[in-house]
C-alpha cells in the first residue's frame, strides 16, 4: 500500500513537471506568433493536465498528492524557461554606449556577423559612440562577453523586438554566418 502512494505521488510530480513545461513553451510560443505550433502543444498539454488533475481528484484524501501536484507545478514552471533558455527562440536587439570609440568595436562585431548600426552621441561627461544590434537570442551571452571584452565599462541594454522588417543582415544570419 505505502510502495503504491509512493508511486503515485511520483506519478502526479512528473505528470505535472511536463504539464507545466508544455503550458510554458505553449505561451512563449504564442507570444512569438507559432500560432501552429502553439495549438499543438496545447493540444498534448491539455490531455496531460486532464490526466494529472484526475489522479488528483480521484484521491483528494490523500493530501500528498495535492502537495506532489503543486510541487511538480512549480518545478515544471523551472523545466520549461530552462528548455526556453536553451531553444533561445527569437532576437535580441542590443544598445551599447562606449566611450572607448576609438577600439573600433562596431567592426570586431560586424567581423563576427552582427549587424550594427553605430552614432555619435553625446553623454553627460562627454563624446560617446552608441551602437545598436540585433542578434538572435542564442548569441546573446557571446555578444555580452564580446563587448565587455573590448570595454568593462560599456553600458549595454537588451530587449526582445515585437517585430522586425528590412535591413540586410537578417538574411545572412538564417544562412548561419553568426557561429556560436
């Protein structure tokens, strides 16, 4: 009897760590307009909720499977931004500000297939160069340690585009000219 509990506490964890990994791929999907894929996975996760949630149901009286049921919720929202961190779905759009203009930073990244688009402006404390660059997202921690390679002090800022349209680059990077 108490081997069968065991079984169905880890039955409702794992059911409910892959639910919870389905319903937060399924989101960041949408968000990012796989609309088909999105259904999909909806599709898969909302059999898997039906299913955990019914285990649950059928052994209400047994309160360690509402507490393996919300563990496993919890656990299942760290599963799927981790499986989100690694696909690295969509871009990334990167500003910089640098006083160090003179390094030529803007032609060491365009050297390793970034696109950027670089200005002269003007700080508090003087003369600066500002940068802007797109990148998809599974480049994002390269770019970082390419920039404050060439200057510790740059200040950076990234935010995830809603759309992007035109420019050259883009082009040349879904033919994998930026290399990980």
């Amino acid at each position: 009897m108490l081997q069968n509990a065991y079984v169905m506490i880890l039955i409702i964890l794992v059911i409910n760590i892959v639910y919870v990994s389905f319903f937060t791929m399924r989101m960041i999907l949408t968000m990012k307009g796989q609309r088909y894929l999105a259904a999909l996975i909806s599709t898969i996760e909302v059999v898997i909720y039906v299913i955990g949630l019914g285990l649950v149901l059928d052994n209400l009286d047994q309160i360690q499977n509402l507490i393996a049921y919300a563990v496993g919720y919890g656990l299942g929202v760290i599963v799927g931004m981790k499986i989100e961190e690694k696909l690295a779905l969509g871009y990334i759009t990167v500003s910089v500000i640098t006083k160090e203009y003179e390094l030529d930073l803007p032609k060491l990244l365009r050297a390793e297939g970034y696109g950027v688009t670089t200005w002269m402006s003007q700080g508090r404390e003087g003369d600066r160069l500002s940068m802007t660059i797109l990148t998809p997202r599974k480049y994002e921690m390269k770019l970082y340690k390419t920039i404050t390679d060439v200057d510790p002090k740059a200040f950076v800022v990234a935010y995830e585009p809603k759309s992007i349209h035109g420019g050259f680059w883009v082009k040349a990077v879904r033919r994998g000219k930026l290399e990980s």
